[in-house]
C-alpha cells in the first residue's frame, strides 16, 4: 500500500521519526483498537489515536453527553449536549481524519458482550469512572490473551499500566473492587479537568508504543502522577498467581459482574445518570 | 590540560592568500589533522559571498569529510577570513557557532592575526590558542580506498527525482523509498535545494544506512544511498 500525497503529509512527524517510519505508518493505519469509555479518559485516547492514522477504533459508551461532562470531555462540545457520546465522538474523529474507520458500541459491556466484541482488537485501552467495568475489561482482557492499557483519574491525580499476556495487571494491584462507598467517584470528588489530558495522553502513548513495537511499555509498573505536587512516580508490580487466568478457583476464569456501589446509585437519584464522571 | 591547535606557516599563508584573493567577501575553508595539530587544507566556497558572514556548500562540506577521512583524520577547525574586521568571534560569527566540538579559526586582513576560538552550547566563547610551526608534517598520500572503488560503479537499484520538493518531504519521501528496497541496495535522490542536499543525507545518515556520494551538477544535488537496514 502507497501513501497518498495527503498522507505523506499527513503523518511526515511519524515518518521522520526512527522507528516508526513508513513501516511503523502502516501498522497503525491497519491497527484495530478498542477504546472503552468516551469520557474524559476516551476523549484525548480516541483523538490522538485518530490523529496518529489508528485506522480502526471501536469506541464503546452507553450515555449521552451531558453539560457537566463538557469541562474534561473534550471531544464532547456543548452543541453535543443530550448527543449519544460515541456518535458524538464518531463525527469529530471522521473530521479529524477521514482514514480512521470508527466503530461505536452505545452500550455498556457485560459478560455477556465483552469477550465478543474485544475479541476484534488487536489492544484495549481502559477509561472508564467505574470499578465494575475496569475489573471486567481486566479479567476479560486477560481470558482472552489480549493486551490493554487501563487508566484512572481522581481530584487531581491519575494512574496507569498497561498489560501484555502474563504480565501483571490491575488484579495484582486491587484484588478486589474496593467496598462500596469506600473510594468516591469523580461525581462525588471532583477532577481536574486537564488530568484527564495528563493521563489519556499517556494512555495514548503506550497505545501506539504497543502498536508500533517500539520502548517500554508500563507492564510489570503502575504509573502514579500527583498534579498538585507535579510528582510521578513508577511503582514495580509482581504478577500474582491469582490474576493470571487458569482452571484453580483462585485465579481468574471467569468474568464477574460486580454491583455498582450503593453510593453511586444514591448519587445517580440525586445527580442523573452515572458514567458522568470520567 | 589547556587546549592548543597547531598550524604549519605555510597553511596560515595559504589561508591569508585566499583571504586577499576572496575580499571584500569573507573566504572560508576547512582545516584537517589529528590531535590538536593541522595537516592540511580544504578551501570550501562561501555560498553567501557576503562581507559580513559566511555559509558552506553542502557538497563541499561532504567532500571535505570524504576527504579527512582519506587520510585517516579529523575535521579539527572551519576557518574564515574577516576582511575589515580584527580576529574575534562576531556576534553574527557566535550565534552561527552550532558545533561545540569544532575549532572556530579566523584571520583578519585588517590586524593580520589569525586566532581560534570554541564556542559552547550556551554560546559562552573560549579561546584556543593556535601555534604556527614551521613546516607541515608529512601526511601519507591518500589512496583509493575499497569502499570507493566500490562505490565507482554502485549500481542504482531506483532512480527518485525529488525537484520540487522541500525539508521535511525531500527526506520523508527518500526514508519511504529506502524502505521499499532490500538491504544493500542504493537509491538515488535528486534534489533541487541546498538545504535539502545538506538536511537528506545527515537524516539518512543518522538513520543508520550509508551515504555513497552526493554531487553537485547543474543546480541539483544527487545523493546516492545505501540501504543499511539489518
């Protein structure tokens, strides 16, 4: 496959690059990548993802946009408002670069869904405000030998790692979805709204490092950066035999739908919808 | 350890003839040698033939490489002539200063003194004393090397004719060339800019594959490369 005239401009700051080059071109332009979350986390992942010529991003996300999501979700604009969010997202990615192929799932992953739909990527990136959905993607993620990156931001703080088949992942750091109401959301907490920047843009990275082959991912390390002190720090992280899948009950062999904490659907009465959050 | 560069009278005189022959405009060259002392000297032309500042030709800066390399030495020093002004740095002189790792020599027509100067990343300047011996030692006659006798009769494997074309594309579209062929085989780039003749090979270079010649004929710049990917 020729670059086109368009193209050779388009991406003359990768193809410069050592390393990616014409090659490194074309292996993101026949990439499939799964964002899941088109919030604040999904907004820079999937615009940088498409401005680099990932040709193929499955977007998935069951809301709407709403007003409140327009201070970090910066692929949302306020003309956006009451729009699905992957719709939303769709129309701003095929005007950013029409060689980007966007497939959208308004829905919200499931047992009964997740292993189907990932099962057409080549690497899952994680953003979502909720801890059923990181564990599900996780666990799914590792049933299905697939590599992901997984993100998540608080206040002003953001953390991320990224995993490749029998590396550690999110298990081998939380075990377990933390105890309802014992961590607050980003509708309770409140965010940062450039954390969001910070960490997709990070996310987004170790993305195409994945894609391209090239560096050191975040595998075995989570990332930790506080905004307010500006300090990041990269913690090692073992693999534990529990969060590898296999048939012992200890490790990871089959998906759970963990419940929402009680408090969310508290704050969803009070606030509307959840997933508003990141 | 305070650094010195030695120079052969002869060269200083070869140096201050071209330096009468190019006034008004500033004449500048190359000096080469090894460990702090000269062998010998490459007259370059200043493509902006102007008083007050000077810049090299691209092919010539190649061929002067080349050149060194033959003799199994070092581009030590650029040198250029002020014709009207004392032998300092100027300011247009420091603030085109780009390589830390080169000695800077300048003689003046106006005070007759030739003096070397090194500038740093943060531009601060530093003198380096020259010290004029008598006479040049011998340097062994350069042979043709393997690599050129090779190089004589390379084969094109694709011919890419860039005129036209500016910085960053003239290099972008040579890599994505290269890429296309098998390692070992050679590309051959036209381009049309002098920017380009100098920016394309340096960038291929640094890429890791292997520049056989680059010439200058009519207005256009052929470079001619090797693939050296692995």
């Amino acid at each position: 496959m020729a670059f086109s005239d368009e193209q050779v401009q388009r991406y003359s700051r990768h193809i410069l690059l050592k390393g990616v080059g014409g090659k490194g071109q074309r292996k993101l332009l026949n990439a499939r990548v799964l964002v899941v979350g088109a919030g604040g986390l999904g907004s820079p992942i999937s615009l940088y993802l498409a401005a680099a010529g990932v040709g193929h991003l499955g977007i998935v996300d069951p809301d709407t946009v709403e007003l409140s999501n327009l201070q970090r979700q910066i692929i949302h604009h306020t003309s956006d408002v009451g729009k699905a969010k992957v719709q939303s997202a769709a129309r701003k990615i095929a005007d950013l670069n029409p060689d980007v192929e966007v497939i959208p799932y308004e829905q919200r992953l499931d047992a009964e869904n997740i292993l189907d739909i990932i099962s057409g990527y080549d690497f899952v990136v994680e953003g979502t405000d909720n801890f059923p959905t990181k564990f599900l993607v996780n666990d799914a993620c590792i049933l299905s030998d697939k590599p992901f990156n997984q993100g998540g931001i608080l206040r002003f703080q953001g953390q991320t790692m990224t995993h490749v088949p029998g590396s550690a992942s999110y298990r081998c750091v939380y075990r377990e979805p933390p105890p309802p109401g014992s961590v607050p959301t980003c509708s309770e907490a409140g965010v940062l709204g450039a954390i969001a920047g910070m960490l997709g843009t990070i996310q987004a990275t170790e993305t195409l490092k994945y894609l391209l082959g090239i560096g050191d991912l975040l595998v075995n390390r989570i990332l930790f950066f506080d905004a307010l002190s500006m300090q990041t720090r990269v913690v090692d992280v073992k693999p534990t035999e529990w969060a590898e899948p296999a048939a012992s009950n200890t490790k990871i062999d089959r998906l759970v739908e963990y419940e929402q904490p009680a408090c969310d659907l508290n704050l969803e009465r009070q606030y509307g919808p959840k997933g508003d959050a990141t | 350890m305070s650094e010195r560069l030695v120079i052969p009278q002869e060269i200083i005189a070869a140096i201050a003839e071209q330096a009468v022959a190019e006034a008004p405009n500033e004449a500048c060259g190359y000096l080469r040698g090894l460990e702090g002392r000269v062998h010998g000297r490459m007259e370059l032309t200043n493509v902006d033939a102007s008083p007050e500042h000077f810049t090299l030709d691209p092919q010539e800066q190649f061929a002067a490489l080349k050149e060194a390399r033959r003799y199994g030495e070092q581009l030590l020093a650029v040198y250029h002539s002020h014709p009207e002004t004392p032998a300092r740095m100027s300011d247009e002189d420091i603030r085109l200063a780009n390589d830390p790792k080169t000695v800077y020599v300048i003689h003046s027509l106006a005070d007759g003194r030739t003096r070397g100067f090194r500038v740093d990343r943060t531009r601060s300047v530093v003198e380096v004393p020259i010290e004029i011996v008598p006479a040049a030692p011998e340097t062994t006659n350069p042979e043709t090397t393997k690599e050129e006798k090779a190089m004589a009769d390379t084969p094109i494997d694709r011919d890419l004719d860039l005129s036209g074309e500016v910085c960053p594309y003239t290099f972008v579209k040579s890599k994505l060339a290269l890429e296309e062929l098998d390692p070992g085989q050679v590309l051959r780039v036209t381009v049309d800019n002098s920017e380009s003749a100098s920016n394309v090979p340096r960038s291929l270079s640094l890429e890791g594959h292997d520049i056989v010649s680059l010439e200058q004929a009519r207005g256009k710049w052929l470079i001619t490369v090797r693939n050296a990917d692995a």
